[in-house]
C-alpha cells in the first residue's frame, strides 16, 4: 500500500528549545491507513533483519482500536509477503483485570482475533498480562513479567495507543516515570471510554494489569499510534506541554528514538500544523502562502486578537508572526477584505435559493423545491443545520429527514430502564397516569428486562 507522509518533525526543534538534544519526533499521514501501513512496514522490516542475523525480534503490542490496521497489514504482509512471525516474540501492555481471556473484551482474546491466529507466531512467544490471577497472586506475578522481559533481551519495538486521560498501556494520571508492572484502577474517563465495548460503564473492570511507565520507556525504540479528533487535545498535551505524570504519554517527549505517528486529524492541534507561521518561515519549511493557509492565518488572528477581520492593522500582522504573509500577499487593508469577501460567500439566506433564480444553462430553478436532509444519528440534523431546516421549512420548500439509524445503539438499556422506571414513579406518585399508560410502561420495562 502506498503510505503518505505529509509532515515530519522533531519534538523540539519546531518549538523553538534550546537544546540540541535529539527529542522524539513527529510524523503526520495523509490517512489513518497509510500512517498503520508504514508502521506495519518498519515493524516487518525489524523482524525480516532480526531474522537474517538469526536473532529474535522482540514486540511490545497495544490493543484498542488504533492499532487494528497494522495488525492487518502484519497478517497480510504474511499472507502475501512470507513474511514469517517465526522469530517473534511478543509482550502485551495490559489486560483488565478481572477478566476471562476468552471474554469478548478480553486482551487475550482481541490479540488472538487480530493478529495471532493470521500469522505464525509460536503461542509459546506470546505473552499477555493474566487477567484471571487472585489477588494475591498478581503482584508476584507483575515481578515475572518484567523478569521475562528482561530475559526476551528487552522490547525492541514498543507499539502504543494512547487513551483520552493520556495513558499508555493503562498508566493512568499519577503514573511515575519508574512505575514498572503492575494492578491499576482506572480512571472513570477510561471506564466511560470502554463502556460501549461492555455494553454499559457499571460493567467496565474497575482495575486493570499494565506495564508501567518506566517499563515502556525501557524498549529501544517507540511508535505511538493516534488517530482521528477524539485525541487531538490529549496529542496535544502529550507533545506539547509539560512533562508530567499527570499524562503518561508526555514521558515520551523527553526520550530519543520515538516516534508520534499520527493522521490530520489528530495532529490538528499541534503548533506546526494548526499555526505553523509561529515556527519560523512556512516557505522554509515547503509550504506556501496559499489561498487556504492565508484564510486560516487571518481568521487565527482575528480570533486571537478578538477582533473583526476588517479591523485588523499591519502592526497586529507583524507582531503575531504574520510578517511573511504581508511580504508574500500585500497590504493588511488587501488581505482583510480578501478573506472577508470568501468568508461572506459561504452565508446566504436562501439556502433552497431565491425563488426566479436563473441556472447555469439560462433555465429559471425550481422553487419551492422537495429537499431531503440525510441525518447520520437522530439529532445530526437539528445540531448542525437547525437554522437551515427552519429556514427551508419558512421559505416554502418541502423538507423531508431521513435519519440514517434508530439511534437506540447509543442508548444503554439500563439507562433507558431508569427513564421508564422514574417516569412509572412520576405518573404513581402524582396520580397522572391511566390505565393506557402505565401498561405501556410496564411493557416496555418487559421489554428491556427480557432483551439480551
Ligand atoms: C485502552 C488500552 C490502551 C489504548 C487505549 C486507546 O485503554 N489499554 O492501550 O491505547 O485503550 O484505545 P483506542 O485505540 O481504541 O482509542
């Protein structure tokens, strides 16, 4: 598969600190697929060379969502590519504890379904933290990890995701840069994260066993993985801030030899990309000054400044790392009415169009016209284009939704069964309801009682 890098820095560098110190670095793709196939790619490439030289290579493996498409590339790599999983060994982060290895949310399970069973890894390589131990067992068992990690020769090549509270493996806030294997309680953010997985947070493991972060810094080399805009904030923080355990994740900052591997959307928050004009020359660094980024630098800077895009002076331009874009595109007065005017464009009232409207080919349009509005979920519509439906509906157009799901998915029945039971209370108590109405109720608390 082609990949697409569409940016690459080193932490540091970019943000103007004074050491030289070789940091972590940043790589940005086109697409969350490109940015698994090129990891994919250095992962197979780290086990064909171990091979050669007849050595193992050693993986320390992420579970979750992201790394889902390298696991495919790994096994089509196999599939198609002989690539041989033969020299592998592997070492997971973490596994809720407690917790059956052949649950559906089981660590255990996941890696068997989207890696293990597609190569051909010897069972006897891989490890995954146990989460069926008693209590009393697990510490003990914590130290044998480690020791078993030790003695693989250490992890070459660590894969990371990274949760919303800025865990890696599941080192929750307060995680200690020497903190090494270990039982975990996890944060309610993380709980909630997972709760669609166990269909309702009061049944997401409060606890989890989890490498610590001293032990995922310990391997020679790092990738952490992050797509799509639920972790642009969190990637922001783990790159951008302080180093702190507040963010396991930002630990990695300050090491050699790791890399951020992200997609747009992810990385959408990050200096260099979201006001690149702040890091120096965007013509030094192999962009231009074109209509895109010169709109996006001026409506930054009225944001920043809160202050209308017509109002803005040269002086405001120069003093918020703007000069470049006044040497490449003219005067202050030129590009505010510029970005003004595209800006304006993208308002109209009319959004069915005017009624006598000419078309393209000289014909007069239809008006008022039958409109269909697609809405993903049940709400989609109202959230996004509320003012517009309206607007539709007064101007005479017949509008129609058609709502792509029930939405009932994103509704947990124990939370739907405390509506209908407070509502059954309500009618009870205030003496509302008839008869109609509290049969209905009762059935449909059947109905939730008896679904699986
Ligand atoms: C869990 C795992 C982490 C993973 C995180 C993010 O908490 N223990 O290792 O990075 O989820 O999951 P996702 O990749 O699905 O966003």
């Amino acid at each position: 598969m082609e990949t697409q890098e569409l940016h690459r820095f080193q932490i540091g560098s970019q943000y103007g600190t004074a050491d030289n110190k070789c940091r972590s670095c940043v790589v940005i793709y086109d697409s969350s697929s490109s940015a698994s196939a090129a990891v994919a790619a250095q992962i197979a490439d780290l086990i064909r060379a171990k091979a050669q030289q007849g050595e193992q290579a050693v993986l320390g493996l992420a579970t979750g969502s992201t790394p889902q498409g390298v696991y495919d590339e790994l096994a089509r790599l196999h599939r198609e590519e002989n690539l041989s999983f033969q020299n592998v060994v592997t070492f997971n982060l973490d596994e809720y504890w407690p917790m059956p290895p052949n649950a559906l949310q089981s660590y255990h399970r996941f890696m068997a379904e989207c890696l293990f069973c597609h190569v051909d890894v010897d069972p006897a390589n891989v490890h995954i933290p146990d989460g069926t131990l008693p209590l009393e067992k697990v510490a003990a068992y914590c130290t044998e990890y480690e020791r078993q990690i030790r003695a693989a020769g250490g992890i070459d090549l660590q894969i990371l995701g990274i949760g919303r509270t800025g865990h890696i493996g599941f080192n929750e806030p307060g995680s200690p840069r020497n903190s090494r294997t270990r039982l975990i309680t996890l944060d309610k953010v993380t709980r909630l994260d997972a709760a669609d997985d166990f269909f309702g947070e009061w049944n997401v493991p409060r606890k989890a066993i989890t490498m610590g972060v001293g032990t995922i810094l310990d391997a020679r080399q790092i990738i952490l993985l992050a797509f799509g805009e639920q972790k642009t904030q969190i990637i922001q923080q783990a790159i951008e801030a302080e180093v702190t355990s507040a963010v396991a994740a930002s630990f990695l900052q300050a090491r050699p030899a790791v890399t951020f591997s992200l997609d747009q959307a992810a990385a959408g928050e990050l200096k260099p990309v979201k006001t690149p004009w702040l890091c120096g020359s965007i013509v030094d660094s192999g962009q231009s000054w074109d209509q895109r980024t010169t709109k996006r630098a001026v409506i930054w800077l009225a944001e920043k400044l809160d202050k209308p895009i017509l109002k803005l002076i040269e002086e405001e331009y120069n003093e918020n790392g703007l000069q470049e874009l006044l040497s490449a595109r003219g005067s202050a007065y030129d590009l505010n009415i510029q970005v003004f005017k595209s800006l304006q464009k993208t308002i109209t009232g009319w959004p069915g169009g005017k009624p006598g409207r000419l078309r393209r080919d000289g014909s007069v349009d239809v008006f008022p016209k039958r409109i269909v509005v697609f809405s993903p979920h049940p709400d989609d519509d109202v959230i996004s284009m509320g003012g517009t439906l309206i607007r539709l509906c007064e101007q005479g157009h017949d509008v129609h939704v058609a709502y792509q799901t029930s939405g009932n998915i994103a509704v947990f029945d124990d939370e739907a069964a405390r509506h209908v039971d407070f509502a059954a209370e309500f009618c009870r108590v205030f003496e509302l309801s008839g008869n109609q109405e509290s049969r209905r109720l009762e059935r449909t608390m059947q109905l939730l009682a008896s679904e699986k």
